[in-house]
C-alpha cells in the first residue's frame, strides 16, 4: 500500500470513528428517564395544537397556539384558553419544528418566558398520541408505546412523589 493510499485510508477511518463519537455523545446529552422528565418541567400539558387559534393576537412563526386539555403539572388555569410555545429554538440543539405538530401530544415544558413556554429538554419534551397510545418512545425508562391513561397515571404519581419530597425538605 503506498503512503497516500495509507494516509487516505487513516484519515478515513479517523472521520468514521469522529462522527460514532459524535453521535454517542449527542445520545448521551439527550437521554433522559421519566422522572427526570418530570422534575425539569414546571409544566406538563396534555392537548393539541391550537389551527383554530393560528389568528389569536400573539400567534406567529415563531409563537405557535396550544389547547391544553388537562393539565399535570403547573397551574390548572392553563386549560382556559390557547397557551403559546415558543417555535424558535435555542442554537446547538434538538428542537421541533412546534408549527408541524399534529394531534394529540403530552408535552414537557419549562416555564414562561417572554409570553410563549418553551420545551425542557428538548425533542424528548413531545410525546404524541395516537389512538389512545402515548409514543414513549424518545424516554429513555418507558415502552416504546403504553396506553394514554397509564402514561397520564405514572406522570400523576410521579409529580405527586415529587411534590412530597419538595414539600417535606
């Protein structure tokens, strides 16, 4: 083998394991379990997007409507009318496109800033729901699917359990 043909192939093999690196890496940033879910968001919503609410004052590009249903965490006014997300996501991250979500969703959220809520931790924040079945699939401890009444049970004990420990320091 001659002495390009080497450096050629080198070079190659550094980039190959450069970018496995890089990927394990990312997937080790993003990974998160349930309750760790849970505990970054002051939030969590079950609901839609809000299409009907697209001409609500506020609502743009990059403030996209949302009508929560129920809420799980955080202020149960939040099902009286649309809420925002933000649709503008923070540079070097994982982030949806929040205008081309559809249907039903279970969503993690951080808490308001500057009139429009944000995701806690990135994609992992979305869970859509599709026939009753909550697509758990993104949280690293859950089943790729499960129905939507455990997801909503396990979510329910969960902030509850957190609320005690908060509650009793």
């Amino acid at each position: 083998m001659t002495k390009r043909k080497l450096r050629a192939t080198s070079i190659g093999i550094g980039s190959v394991l450069l970018v496995i690196l890089n990927v394990n890496l990312l997937a080790k940033t993003t990974a998160v379990t349930l309750s760790e879910l849970v505990q970054k968001s002051s939030v969590i919503i079950y609901g839609e997007i809000d299409t009907a609410g697209s001409s609500l004052p506020g609502a743009s590009a990059s403030w996209v409507p949302f009508k929560a249903s129920q809420v799980i965490k955080g202020d149960p006014s939040l099902t009286k009318g649309a809420i925002f997300l933000c649709n503008s996501p923070p540079p070097m991250r994982e982030y949806p496109d929040v205008s081309k979500l559809r249907g039903n969703l279970v969503l993690f959220l951080s808490s308001k800033k500057g009139g429009c809520f944000d995701f806690s931790h990135t994609v992992k924040s979305v869970v859509e729901v599709h026939d009753d079945k909550a697509a758990t699939v993104v949280i690293d401890d859950q089943p790729d699917t499960q129905s939507l009444k455990a997801f909503l049970k396990k979510l329910r004990n969960l902030v509850a359990k957190q609320s005690k420990s908060v509650a009793s320091i």
